[in-house]
C-alpha cells in the first residue's frame, strides 16, 4: 500500500511538462513503481487504470489504450464510479487517436452508468459531431442544458449542431443566449466568432473578434491570433470590421496600429505598408515596434532602401533584440553583410542564446565566405534549439558547399528527412526538401503531396513554402503551378518573389517562368 500511497502522491507532479518523446526522471520511476505492482499482481484494475491515465497525460495513447482495455476486463461491476471513469478515458483516448466511432460507444457505456452526468454527455455531443451526426449531437447538448438551463457550453454546442443542419436563425438564438450567460469574458466572443466563420459570416465572426480583442487586456494571444487567421482567408472581411470599429471612437491609434499588425501578419503587405505609413505620420505612432514592423513590411515589398531606413530608426528608438534582428535582416538584403554581422553580435551580446541572432549571424558569414564561423553559430543554434529545422536546413547547406564537410550534411539531411510528424507546413516542406537532398526523391515526393493533399484550407504560404520544394528539386512547372495558386489568394511577399536567394530555400530555380 505504501508504494501505490507514493505513486498517487506524485504522479500530478510526474505529469508536468512531460511528452511521449521526452519523460523526465520522475515519471520513469512512477512507471517502474506501476510496473513492479503489476508484476505482483497483474489484474490491479486501481493501478491499470492509474497508469492508463499516466500514459495519456504523456500522449501515449496506444500504451493507455492497452491498459484501460484491461483495466474494464478486471474491474467489478460493483466499482459503478470506477467503471465510469474508465469509460470516459476510454472515450478520450478513442477520441484522441480519431476512432469516433469507439469513442461514440464507450460513452455510452458510461452514460449507461450515470446518465444524467453533465460531462459525459459533453463528450457525447463532440463526438456526435465528429461523427456528422448533429441530431444526436443536439440531443446531448439539449440534456445538458436541462441539468444547468444557463449552461454555456450546452449553448454553444447546440448551436454548432444547428448549423451542421443548416439552421442558422436557430444557432444565431442559442448564440444570443450563449453570450448573455458570460457576456464580459473574451472567451465568449472567440467562441463566437468561430460559429460565424463556419456560417460563413465572415465580417460578423471579425467583429467578435474585435470584441474578444477589447476584453482580453493582454489575458491571451487567442483574439489576436484569431483575427489573424481569419484576415489570412478573408482579409477584406477584417478590414471592414476594423473600419467600423474605428468610425465608432475617438481613440483610433490602438486601432490602426491592430490594423496595420494583422493586415502584415497575415501577409497583406501593401495594407500593411500604408497602415504603418499613417501611424508614422503621427507622435504617438513613430515607436521601435512600428518602425521594425514597417522595415519588414518593405523588405516583404522588396523596398530594400526604405526597409534598412526603418531599421535604423527602430533601433534608434530601442537597442534591443528585435530590432538588431531586424537591422541584420535588411541590411543582409541590402547586400551589407558586414553591418547584417555587427546588429546580430550585437543581438547576441544582449541574447546569446537567441536562436534567430545566431540565424541571422550565420547568414551573414556566409555571405562573407566565412564559413567556419558560420557552421559554429549555426551548431550552436542546433543545440540551443534542435527542433527549428530552418537553422539545419542552413547548416546542412553550408556544410554540403563545403568539400570537407559534405558527409554531415548527408547525415544532416537524414536527419531532417526522418522528423516525426512535423507541425507545420514550413517543417513537412524542410523535411521533404531534405529527403530529397539524402537522396529519398521518391520519399520526398510522397512527403509532399500527402502535405499537399491532406492540408485543408491551404494558404498562400502553404502554395508558396510547396513552390519552394518543387523549385529545388527540378519540377518547375509543379513549382509555377504552386506559385500562381499563391499569388491567386493574395502572396505579396515580394522579396520573396523575385529576391531572396537564402541557401537553397527559395524559388530561384524557377524564377524565369514569372511574369
């Protein structure tokens, strides 16, 4: 007893910052202890389910899968609580590895038990709506909101099966009522917001995300990131919302400055680089953030001049780490790699572990033909942070246009080439790239266009990151192909475009087929 006493005391602590890829000390002796119990006694249905729990927490979900499975086997029928507990990981996990179907089932085995249970039947619905099932998705939800009637989360899901049914007044009323039971949390609106997105409505989910963004007051990026995703699609939609906004008050600088950021964030240079232009014109706007944010603007526009002018003057304003980096990328576009090297020392004299210093570091020796040096802040960028894959992509490159070197570059790219599940589509095109460049062409290929064909609602810099990969590895017309789906939903990034020549990821190999 006193050895489960222990495991149950210290498995909340175990869990923190753990993952299936790195388990910190703590943990491995908590599944040591689990497993000594389990070799005593294999049917412990306490301690199988402990570790059940364990293993999900560390997203070892087929690991959990095993162990919950056994743990129903030996539970009695007596342990009603137990057994609905373990129903509803069952349920998580079925949930987690995309089995809705089992997962549909083993909530119901739980609400057989308890059916009146508020998150069960929370469970029931989401994954009603996995399934495409929203009638019974609505059901769920309805029987929630009988148990709270100013339930929030029964509002909104009821809503979401609404317009899964194409009843959008009904939804439209359940929003009404989901937003009067917390009307002052910014959470509300994002919630909101994303219902009118899947209507459709794209200037009505902006205009919730605006409020979302008035009343997190630095609480979360969500709002933010939020509008941002959404002026990624539907630009015009934000800029509408954002225009009223600004008509409807006095205090417009707040409103601009949003204006201009997302307009830039979601590439929308052009927008940008007026917005930024107005706030400019006025005391209040001329600050280091604005100037840095306007010289990125003009280098996406391949103002090259314009862009190393605003540098300068953010860093005038503020000394710091964000606005050396900036300085150090225009002026490396500017072909002034030996200032480009003075602004990233100096960034790294404030940060020396600032991965993008040493980036931008290494990128300037290389254009010094320095390239010991640049193989040294591009190693100590690998280790400060070994999953930015742009950095050994980097390293890689140098290293194979160094004769000496050229096998750890092989290694390298084998490396990259072997990522598991890369998040992004920037790191599925570097692991593609790399692929090819370890001599996987086939595997390279397949790479991409499963990335290609499995992302919904690609972006243009989804198109642009495809024309990059296709550009390097000689299927120009797949590569123009990408390009002129990039440029059809809005790619401004010039520079880009018709400029950048970083190692090789960029387009320049098909830069002659553009108009």
């Amino acid at each position: 007893m006193k050895i489960k006493a222990f495991f149950l005391a210290v498995t909340l602590l175990a869990c923190t910052g753990a993952n299936a890829q790195q388990i910190n000390p703590i943990t491995k002796a908590v599944l040591r202890g689990y497993q000594e119990i389990l070799n005593e006694n294999p049917k412990d249905y306490t301690t199988l389910y402990q570790r059940a729990t364990q293993y999900y927490n560390l997203s070892m979900y087929d690991e959990a899968l095993v162990d919950i499975i056994k743990a129903l086997d030996y539970t009695p029928e007596k342990e009603k609580e137990l057994r609905i507990d373990e129903y509803s990981m069952l349920t998580d996990i079925y949930i987690q590895t995309k089995e809705y179907d089992k997962a549909l089932s083993a909530v119901n085995n739980a609400l057989a038990l308890s059916p009146k249970d508020y998150a069960l039947l929370y469970k029931k619905g989401n994954v009603a709506l996995y399934l495409n099932r929203p009638e019974d998705a609505y059901e769920s939800f309805a029987a929630m909101q009988r148990l709270k009637s100013r339930s929030q989360e029964a509002f909104f899901g009821m809503a979401r099966a609404d317009i899964m049914m194409d009843k959008k007044e009904d939804a439209k009323e359940l929003i009404k009522q989901a937003e009067n039971a917390d009307p002052s949390n910014y959470l509300t609106y994002c919630r909101i917001g994303e219902l009118y997105e899947d209507m459709r409505e794209d200037e009505n989910a902006a205009a919730n995300y605006l409020s979302a963004f008035s009343l997190a007051d630095n609480k979360s990026s969500r709002p933010l990131e939020s509008l941002i995703r959404l002026a990624d699609k539907n630009y015009p939609a934000v800029e509408a919302a954002i225009q009223y906004a600004i008509s409807r008050t006095s205090n417009t600088d707040a409103l601009y400055f949003l204006q201009a950021s997302i307009a830039f964030n979601s590439g929308n240079f052009r927008q940008a680089y007026d917005g930024f232009t107005r706030l400019l014109q006025s005391r209040e706007g001329q600050i280091a953030s604005v100037y840095a944010n306007m010289a990125r603007c003009c280098l996406a526009l391949d103002k090259i001049s314009e862009a190393t002018t605003n540098a300068d003057l953010a860093v005038i304003k503020e000394n710091s780490v964000s606005t050396l980096l900036v300085k150090a990328e225009t002026e490396l576009a500017a072909n002034n790699p030996s200032a480009a090297l003075l602004a990233a020392t100096k960034a790294l004299s404030i940060d020396a572990n600032s991965t993008e210093a040493l980036v931008q570091s290494a990128l300037a020796n290389i254009a010094l033909k320095d390239t010991k040096a640049a193989i040294q802040s591009l190693n100590e960028a690998a280790m400060t942070d070994p999953a930015n894959l742009y950095a050994r992509m980097i390293r890689a490159y140098v290293n194979s246009n160094t004769p000496d070197n050229a096998k750890e570059a092989i290694i390298e790219y084998g490396r990259i080439g072997n990522t598991l599940d890369p998040e992004t589509f920037r790191d599925v095109t570097y692991k593609a790239l790399a692929q090819c460049l370890a001599g996987k062409k086939l595997d390279a290929d397949e790479t991409m266009k499963r990335a290609i064909r499995e992302k919904e609602n690609k972006t243009k810099d989804d198109y642009y990151l495809a024309a990059v990969y296709y550009a390097q590895t000689g299927d120009l017309a797949t590569g123009k192909e990408m390009i002129d789906k990039a440029v059809s939903l809005g790619y401004q990034n010039l520079y880009n475009l018709y400029t950048n020549n970083t190692a090789n990821l960029n387009i320049a190999p098909l830069r002659h087929l553009l108009k």
